[in-house]
C-alpha cells in the first residue's frame, strides 16, 4: 500500500512540476512571398520589393500543438501576394521578353516541427534551431483567355471589310478562376521563447508545387477561345493572307503565355518572416 501511495505522490508531484508548461499555441505569421517560376527575377529570396507598388506580401495564422519539449504539430492559414516581372530578371531572354504580373496564393498546411533543444517546456526563456515538413494545399489564380479578331470600324462606328490582309482588329481578353491543388511544404527556423507565454519565430520555407502556372507562363490550349469574326472568316477562306495573319496573330499571342517549363520543372514559392505566437493549457503528465 505504500508502494501504491508513493507511486501516486510522484506521478501527482510529476504533474505539478509541469503545471506551467504549455501544450497550445496561436499566433500570426507575417513576411514576404515570391516565386520561382519562368518569369521574372530567379532569386530564391526576395528581400526587397519591385516598387513600392508591388510589395510581396505574407500573411497568416496559425495554431502549434507541442507534442512534447521537441516535437509540434502546426496548421497553417497563408494569404500570400507576390509579384513577378521579367524587367527585374537578370537573363537577357527574360529581360527582352517583358512579361509581367502578380498572382494570389491561399495556403492551408499542416506541418511537424522538430526542435535540436528543449523548447517545449517550462523555462521563462530559451531558444532552439528546428526544421519542419508536411503536406499542404493552395489555391491561386488561373487564367482563361479569349482571343477575338474583328472587322476594323469606321469613323462612323460602322464595321468595314478589310484594305488588306492586315486591316482587321485583334483583341486578347482573360478571366481569373481559382484553382486548387496540393504542395509539399519544408524549411528551416529558429524559435525564441522572449517571455514564459510568448515566443517568436523566424522561418524560410519552401513550397514544391505541381503546377507551372503560378506565373501564366503554361496556359493549355484548352484555356485558350478564339473568335473569328464571320464577316472576316468568311473573307479568310478565299484571302491566303488573311488566313495566315490571323494565325500568325493567334500564334504570337499563344506562345507568350506558354513560356513556361523552362528548366522542366515545376514552379516553387518561398515564404520568409516572423511567426508570433501565445502559449497556453499544459501539456501531458511525463516524467524523466
């Protein structure tokens, strides 16, 4: 019976010991974004912003689930929005090309965190490195486009056939849809404990996607309408030449959004900031 009794005060005795360690933690997240793609700068880090109209943002919460004093579970919620533009890059074949534009990724993960010291426990302050994984999944912006070629006007608004076999009007037009699809994400940090309920966070992680289209540089042909004026397509079919310059124009506008797959791969984006977070709730009864 004693055996029993002195078995109960340690294990009682273990728990209060760590009464104060904290099992949960919620917090917000807050860097910059970019991606790696086929278009714009090929950096892996954007440090700094494009102007100070494009300024790649990160932005999020997140809840930590400390498992023990090393290992965590987190679920993230991103909003990201990055940038990306060819006049930036430092290749020629980018630069001449001068594509750009901006892209909106929506992020939800859930990553294992592992830390190289205690972190997890009961210590007013501390700090460790640590590494994390996981799955995760995203949806960004993809792009519809409809190429329409018309009969030019004239001055009194009335449609004309055309002078020659250039004197027609093309138009490139697209609509945004959201597309969603899984990633991989990983990276590294280093985690500060500046007071007992508050810790900070710095972090570089990556995201391996399994799309080439963050950047519209892989549009599928399928993504792609073409309208013909039937005035103008009826023209073409006696007219060679107008024939071939519609085809030349599609061709021209189809080819400069499927740029993409440069190095046969598909396309990554980085996120790097701070992470804050509050520690509450105490976490399972163990003893050493």
């Amino acid at each position: 019976m004693k055996k029993v009794f002195l078995l109960v005060i340690l294990i009682c005795t273990c728990c209060l010991m760590h009464i104060k360690a904290q099992r949960n933690e919620v917090g917000i997240s807050i860097g910059r974004a970019n991606i790696i793609g086929d278009i714009g700068k090929t950096d892996y880090i954007e440090i700094f912003p494009m102007d100070r109209y494009r300024i790649p943002i990160s932005l999020g919460v997140l809840y930590r689930y400390n498992l023990d004093n090393r290992q965590s579970l987190r679920l993230n919620l991103i909003y990201n929005r990055v940038y990306f533009d060819d006049e930036k890059a430092s290749e020629d074949y980018r630069f001449k090309r001068k594509i750009s534009g901006s892209n909106t990724i929506f992020e939800t993960s859930v990553l294992f965190e592992y830390y190289f010291f205690d972190i997890n426990d009961i210590k007013y302050s501390g700090s460790s490195p640590y590494i994390f994984a996981g799955v995760g999944g995203y949806g960004f912006y993809d792009r519809k486009y409809t190429i329409n070629h018309t009969r030019a006007k004239n001055y009194d608004g009335s449609y004309r056939d055309p002078l020659n076999f250039q004197d027609f009007v093309t138009e490139e037009n697209y609509k945004k849809s959201m597309k969603f699809d899984f990633n991989i994400p990983f990276g590294v940090g280093y985690k500060f404990k500046i007071k007992y309920d508050w810790l900070l966070s710095l972090e570089i992680g990556a995201r391996y996607t399994f799309q080439d289209n963050l950047d519209y540089s892989s549009i599928k042909n399928k993504n792609i309408t073409i309208n013909i004026d039937p005035q103008l397509n009826n023209i073409s079919t006696v007219d060679p030449k107008l024939k071939d310059e519609i085809n030349r124009r599609n061709a021209k506008i189809i080819g400069k959004h499927q740029t993409g797959n440069t190095y046969k791969s598909n396309d990554w984006y980085l996120i790097w900031g701070i992470n804050l977070t509050y520690t509450f709730g105490r976490p399972p009864c163990y003893c050493y």
